[in-house]
C-alpha cells in the first residue's frame, strides 16, 4: 500500500472513531455517586453531611476531567482554614478573592460580604472541584462540588 494510501486509511478510521464517539451518551457521576470501580460504595449515593470539628463525612470528590470520582470520605477543612488565617494564598487565582453567590444558595449579602477559597484535592491537577466559603461574619460553607450544593460548618 502506498503512503498516500495508508495516511487516507488512518484519516478515513480516525473520521469514523469519531462519529461512533460523539453518538455515545454522555455520563458525568453525580457529586454524590461513586464511579471508584472495585470501591464498597461503587454506584451508592451518599448527602455529605457536617460531621463537627471542620469535617465533612460521605463526601465524593469528581474529576471533572473523568467524570470519575477520586476521593470518597471524610474531608477535613482545617488544615485550609489553618492556610487562610496564615495569610497562605493558594495558586488559583480566585483563592481570597470575592464570591458572588450568583446562584444564589447563601443567604444574601452585600457584595463582598463572602469570600471563596481552594480545597486541594490529592489526585486532581489543578485546583479541582472543592471550595470553601467564608462570610464576613464568620461562616464557613463548604462546596464538593463547586458551588452547586454548599454545607455550613462551624468548629465545635
């Protein structure tokens, strides 16, 4: 066969890969479904709930990327309220910076009444889905997900 012939060929398979691909459904997990395979709770749902000390139980941290989950448990936010209140910024630009409760799933504010800061997720490149909320008052909201579902914490 020749070059031409073979480079037609892998161009022709390439088209066609493609075409079966994007006529497959779409799957992204639910913040609350895990996609780990083999895990114990693998297709179980869980509501993270509060569970004192600056912990959240039963959470599921997706890769937006994957789609899948790679982290179930119990995050602790105290080493990141330890980060703020040091005046640590993390490398995402919005860390520190103005949360807008656009969506409006807090209780309304003055604008620059919340501020939105990074929960690191090991595993995740980047700054991942994971956020903390604070109010000028003293709130601390906590989102898995970013920003589609928020879980007030307060230290006990």
């Amino acid at each position: 066969m020749k070059p031409s012939g073979r480079i037609s060929y892998l161009i022709m398979a390439l088209f066609l890969i493609f075409l079966v691909v994007s006529q497959l459904p779409s799957y992204q997990a639910s913040p609350t479904e895990s996609t780990v395979p083999g895990s114990p709770t693998a297709g179980a749902t869980t509501t993270p709930s509060y569970a004192g000390d600056f912990t959240v139980a039963d959470v599921t941290v997706i890769d937006i990327e994957t789609g899948k989950a790679v982290y179930l448990g119990v995050v602790n936010l105290r080493p990141v309220l330890e980060r703020i209140a040091a005046g640590v910024k993390h490398s995402h630009r919005n860390d520190g910076e103005v949360f807008r409760n656009a969506g409006g799933l807090l209780p309304r504010r003055p604008s620059g009444y919340y501020r939105e800061y990074v929960v690191p997720t090991r595993g995740i490149a980047g700054p991942g889905l994971q956020r903390l909320v604070l109010g000028a008052e003293g709130e601390v909201y906590y989102t898995f997900d970013h920003y589609d579902t928020f879980i007030r914490v307060d230290g006990d």
